[in-house]
C-alpha cells in the first residue's frame, strides 16, 4: 500500500461573493482564516484514490470529472477522484467559472506533486454520539444519529493521518459575516495539528442535514464558533487517546453509481402550524415555501441525477453522497464499518427522512418523490453494506 496526504491554501486571490445565504450578494477580499483543501491518496496495485476536502460550500461534480481526467494521464493503473465540501457558508461561490478553473489547477498540481510512499499501514475505526456542537434543528425532534467518527492510519506503529467526520452544520457565523472563513471544520483542523504536528488531518461533513447549532450556540460570530470548535477539538483528543483495533490497511476498492432522479410539488399546507415552532423556524418555513414556488417554475434548473460512490480502505469505507441527507440515512449504512459524507460527488439539496411528519424549511427544497427517496436509501444501503 502507498499512501500520502497533503494541505494547500485554496483562497480566491481575487474579490469574489461568498456563497450559502441569500444576503451575500457582494464581492468580498478579507480573509479571517484560510481556506483548504485536504488531500489524501492511497494507491495499491489496482488502482489510486485521491479523496478531497475542500473548505467550500459545494463544488460542482464538473470540477472532480475534469480532475479525475488530467490525473488518469498521469497513472497506468485506474484513477478515482472524490472531492468533498466541509460546507462552510463563508468560501469564494462555487458557481463561478473562474474561481473553479482557479481550483482546477491548484488540486491538480498538488496531487501530481505528491510522492505517495509504500510503506505497512495499518488503520483503526471509532464512533461515537457527541451532540456539543449541534442537535436537531427541529423543535421538539431529537436524533439519534451525530457522530463524531475517527479513521486512523499508522505507519510504522505511528499515527500518520486521521480523518474526522462529523455531522453538524457549520454555519455558526451570520450571513452578514464580511469575511471567508472555513468556520468549524478549518478551525477544528488548525487545533488538531497544533496538539499533534507530525500527524496529516482531514475533515468530511457527514449527514447533517438536519443537525445544527440552532439550539447550541452562545452567539453568531468568530468567538460562538470557537467555543463550539474547542469542544469538538477536546472530544477528537480524548478519542485519539483512547485503544484502538488496528488492522492491516493493504487494499482499495471503489464502486459508484449513477442515479437518475424524479422530482414531485405536491402542495405542502402551512395555514395551520404547530405552536411550538420557534419564530425562526416559522419565519424559515415561509421562506421555504417561496423557493419551492420560484422551483416549480424552474424545472430545467433540478438534477435529473447524482452519482453516489464508495471507497473502500480494507476493512472500512466511506460512503459519499452529494446531497444534504437529514442523519436519519444512517441508518441504511453499516455504521460498523461505514461512514457517510456528503456534499460530495457535487452539491445537491436537501433530502429529508423517509418517516419524517413535520414540515420544516428543508421540506420544501427536497423535491424528490418517495419512491426516488427510498431507491437512495436502497443504493445506499447496497454501498454501505
């Protein structure tokens, strides 16, 4: 097995919008801190895997398609490319053209100039429930489903890299924020490799759709943001600590699987909502129930498919996913062994539960059928098997 990672700066060196709220309609330039992308690769005798995570809201799948291309030039075994999003709201807009050419070229030529090394791996798995940073942004809804989940990598009987994943919404700052910011998931890196500085780290959002830090939070800024942050930081450090089962990493495997989808607007009735909504959630829903009336008129705009993928490591595998799944789609995973993480593979809505009753902001943008919704939960199942 070989085995590499490696972190560049991926700030816009241009002004340019950031992207998430609907406010944030003017070009910025001030930096807070700085942007990443994270880069991992593994290679075996079949083929190498570069898994990517970017501090961005979303990339488009067009970005990983024309990535994976130039570096299959670059291999004689097969090349697969998965970018992911830590989905801060306070990165340069993935929507520009040129900001997208700009990353392009950055992950393509840091992942060209990686030396990946052969060496023996070996590679350990923990999970555990931790809702410090974020719980159900729904009234009166609890979930069972937030996780902080670790997967170690050592080398020589020395941790060598780790990679976090965690699923709660990192939009602890405003909208109005006048800065970029790579919010919890950059912060929360920048501490880890503070604590340990000979270990490579790496941040994937897992489903989190409908898990934030409404009801957690002190305030919305840099300082309510760091205090959450340092409470994830302390969680990963008490885990890193602890035994692990480590197990030889000598092998890869990768599937996919093109989806298409089916997208409904069937009428949702908000004369007569519950009383224990909050004003925010209220003032939410009826902002939901306009973007669904501006999509029913732009039905050219929805994705008519998505494309789900798993990468296997031995023992253990990521599943990734490009829509903003509520945590309850973990429970079609083999959470054992697997790991789910979205915003990947592109950027697609939110997709609320199979049994979910109440109506909330997230209902309206999730546009697909019930019977698309359980065919997702089929493919992820058969991936995260």
């Amino acid at each position: 097995m070989k085995f590499q990672h490696k972190q560049i700066i991926i700030n816009a060196d241009f002004p340019i919008t950031p992207a998430g709220f609907i406010q944030q309609t003017k070009e910025i330039s001030e930096i807070h801190d700085d942007c990443h992308a994270r880069i991992f690769a593994f290679a075996d005798e079949q083929m190498v895997c570069f898994l990517i995570s970017c501090d961005n809201l979303g990339l488009p799948l067009s970005l990983q398609q024309q990535l994976a291309e130039r570096l299959q030039k670059q291999y004689d075994l097969a090349v697969h490319v998965t970018i992911s999003a830590t989905h801060t709201h306070f990165a340069p807009n993935p929507k520009s053209e040129r900001y997208c050419d700009f990353l392009l070229n950055q992950l393509y030529t840091a992942c060209v100039e990686m030396e990946l090394v052969e060496g023996q791996y070996e590679i350990a798995y923990q999970r555990e429930f931790f809702d410090g940073l974020g719980k159900s942004r729904i009234s009166h809804h609890e979930a069972k489903h937030i996780y902080v989940q670790l997967l170690h990598i050592f080398k020589d009987g020395k941790r060598a890299a780790l990679m976090i994943t965690h699923n709660v919404h990192p939009t602890i700052h405003n909208g109005d924020t006048p800065y970029f910011t790579a919010e919890y998931p950059g912060y929360v890196i920048s501490q880890c490799q503070n604590l340990y500085p000979q270990v490579g780290f790496t941040f994937f959002q897992g489903a989190d759709g409908d898990i934030s830090t409404r009801f957690t939070r002190s305030s919305q800024d840099w300082d309510g943001m760091k205090e959450l942050g340092d409470r994830l930081v302390a969680k990963i450090n008490e885990m890193m600590k602890e035994p692990l089962d480590l197990r030889p990493l000598d092998h890869l495997d990768y599937e996919s699987i093109d989806f298409p989808l089916t997208h409904s607007f069937e009428e949702i009735d908000i004369t007569n909502l519950p009383a224990h909504l909050t004003p925010r959630e209220i003032e939410t829903i009826h902002i939901g129930a306009q973007v669904r009336e501006n999509l029913s008129h732009r039905l050219d705009t929805l994705d008519q498919q998505l494309l789900l993928s798993k990468v296997q490591l031995s023992d253990y595998q990521f599943v990734f996913a490009p829509n903003e799944l509520f945590s309850s789609y973990n429970d079609f995973i083999n959470l054992k062994h697997s790991i789910l993480v979205c915003y990947s593979n592109g950027y697609s809505p939110y997709v609320t539960g199979l049994a979910d009753d109440f109506i909330t902001y997230e209902t309206f943008t999730d546009t697909l059928t019930p019977a698309c919704k359980q065919q997702y939960a089929k493919h992820l199942e058969h991936l995260g098997k």
